[in-house]
C-alpha cells in the first residue's frame, strides 16, 4: 500500500517547459482532421504547453447528447502527440477504456467528476491499474466533497500508483453565479494542507464554463501556487460538438499563457523579516479571536442553562436575526463583505447550538447512567 506521502513530485514524471505546467487540447476528439489542426495549432501558437488533452469517451449530463467518437480516436490524439513531441492524456471511466488507452499508448490517464462521486467504479478502475504504474490525474467529484477527493486519489495509491495528481475543476452548487463550477478555493487549499505532495491542476475551462473567464480564473490558480492549469483550445470552438462556449482557439490560449504573471516563491531575507513581522501580528490578533470566541462559547453555554430553566427552546429565529443584521452592518463598514459575514456567523451560530445543545443534554445523559430503582 502506498501512503499519499509517497506520491512523485510532478516533475518527476511530467516534463514541464516551466511553471506551471500546461495541458491543453480539445474537449472532445471530433475527426482525425480536427485533433490534428488543433495540435499543430497549439505548437505553432505556443511553445509552453507540456502535455495534450482530448476528450475520447464523454460523459454527457442527459442522453443524445454528443457522447464521444470513442475508442476509433485514440489513435489520432496518439499519433498528434507523437508528431509534435508531446505526451497525451485521455479521461477514463471504466477498466474497458484503461485497457484500449494504454494499447493505444496513451501516457497520462485522468477521470472526471461523475467518475470520481463513485468509490465502486474508482475502484474497478484502480484494480486495473494494479502494478501498472501510469501517471493518473483525479478531478475533484461533482459536489464539494474534500473526503470523496482524497479518498478516490487513495484508491489509486493504494494498488500501488505513485504518480497521481489531482485537478481542481470546481463544484456544482444550486445558487446562481457566474461560473459554470464555483471554484470553492478553500476545498483545493485544504487539500494542500493536509498532502502538499500531491500537484494540483486547476480546470479553468469546466470552472468558468465560458472563454471570458479562463484568463482570471488561471490566474488566480497560479497567484495560489497551484502547479499547472488544463486549458480546453479547439481549432474553431464555435463549432465544437461539445462545450463550445468553454474552449478558445490556439492563438488565445497563447495570449491567457503569456498574460499568466507567476509569482515568485522565495523573498528575500530581508523581505522575509518584514513578512514575518505581519505574520506574527496576525498570529497575535487570531490568538485574541479564538480567547473571545471560547469566552462567547461559555455565555452561550450559561445561556442554554437559563434556557433550559424557563423552558426556552434553544433556536431564537429573531434573537438570531438581529445578530446577522448587526454583524453585517458592523463587518461592512470595516471592509468585510456581506457573503464573509454571513457564512461566519453561521458558523458561530452552529457552534453555539452546539455548546448550548450539550447543555440540555446533561440531565438526559446523567439519568440514563443512572441504575434503575427497585
């Protein structure tokens, strides 16, 4: 069994022509002509993309839709990549299509959401894959789920892969905003806490769901240190047979990549005094949060009592109304925005039905261990 400590640095198995490291090509394989002028197009426009993507076998949300060419494609994205000196990377869904793409020579594989939200077909996968160390890339699940990510990355290790990387592609979510995936940031940055071997590629094209937003989606990935980016580019995307609206033409992926600022790693040991100053100011002002947020838990706590004692249920809906509109009209005028405030004191507020919950559970839990009279 291997431990996700134990994962391969990219760069170990991926060739990047510098940071990040660049994966870009059709959504879907359409014709042999299509996947060729789109290639080429791409090595003409730029020389910073590092591996080739094509979409074989596409899992499409209802029926009719256009589902992939299948495995009758494999051998143009192979025999493209070949001819412009580049590996390819293909999305799997099944041991079916593990075994066509590594017949076909194809280097990377990946699989996608709707791949990733089942443990029993990330399994099958992962089983044929034992002892075949190919470099395997794993999108995050539909709904933001970090446990369901990191759990799919560990079934692949577990049969032995060591070059695993993850793709940041967003989530689905019922509120309506701009992106087609919100990006959730704080999912992929909890994941580099807990693994920061594991490289994650972000997915600005299924993130953004239109051209207009690959360029700040892309660079706000690489502002957070994430490795690489994979970029949908079609040689004429208004006529792509899927997601037209998400892919750019070769010359505009060159335009998002030389745009890209990446920011350095390292400061100076000078700069590093000054940061380390803000550091721990900031370190001093989270110390004060948490020792006010304890003091409130223990109000809350002998509030829950006097709740108890006169019979109050503990959810107040106009008490708790109050306090968001206060904290907004507080949080705003210091500069927080109204959607930060409002997911904080949630926050808060659970903790507090927490706190408060324990309270009039004691008696409860006291006469249950109680032993029975005669």
């Amino acid at each position: 069994m291997k431990e996700l400590h134990q994962i391969e640095p990219l760069s170990s198995w991926a060739k990047s022509k510098g940071h990040p490291f660049i994966v870009a090509g059709p959504c879907s394989a359409e014709t042999e002509a299509q996947v060729f002028e789109t290639v080429r197009s791409i090595v003409q426009s730029t020389s910073k993309v590092s591996m080739l993507r094509a979409g074989i076998w596409k899992p499409r949300t209802r029926p009719n839709s256009f589902e992939g060419v299948g495995v009758e494609a494999l051998p143009w994205i192979v025999a493209a990549g070949k001819e412009v000196g580049l590996p390819v990377t293909v999305e799997v869904a099944s041991p079916e299509h593990v075994e066509l793409a590594l017949k076909a020579g194809v280097d990377v594989l990946w699989i996608g959401a709707r791949t990733t939200v089942s443990p029993f077909a990330v399994q099958e996968l992962a089983d044929a894959l034992r002892g075949v160390d190919v470099p395997m890339m794993v999108k995050n699940p539909i709904n933001p789920d970090l446990e369901l990510w990191v759990g799919a990355i560990e079934r692949f290790a577990n049969v032995g892969l060591t070059k695993l990387a993850a793709i940041h592609r967003g989530f689905s979510t019922y509120e309506k905003t701009i992106y087609r995936n919100p990006p959730m940031w704080e999912i992929p940055i909890e994941l580099r806490r807990r693994y920061p071997n594991i490289p994650i590629i972000v997915d600005p094209s299924h993130m953004g769901g239109t051209r207009d937003l690959i360029q700040p989606l892309s660079q706000q990935a690489i502002d957070m240190g994430f490795e690489g980016l994979m970029i949908e580019s079609h040689c004429n995307p208004d006529k792509a047979w899927s997601d037209a609206k998400q892919q750019v033409t070769p010359e505009r992926l060159a335009a998002i990549l030389n745009h890209l600022v990446v920011r350095q790693s390292k400061v100076s040991e000078d700069g590093l005094h000054v940061l380390s100053d803000y550091r721990a100011r900031i370190d001093r002002i989270d110390n004060y949060i948490l020792d006010l947020l304890g003091e409130r838990m223990g109000l809350s706590e002998t509030i829950g009592a006097f709740k108890k004692g006169n019979d109050l249920a503990i959810h107040q809906s106009e008490r708790w109304a109050k306090i968001v509109s206060r904290a907004i009209e507080k949080g705003i005028a210091v500069g927080l925005t109204k959607e930060f405030i409002i997911k904080l004191f949630q926050h808060i507020h659970n903790e507090s039905i927490f706190h408060q919950t324990k309270v009039f559970e004691q008696d409860t839990v006291a006469n249950d261990q109680k032993p029975n009279s005669i």
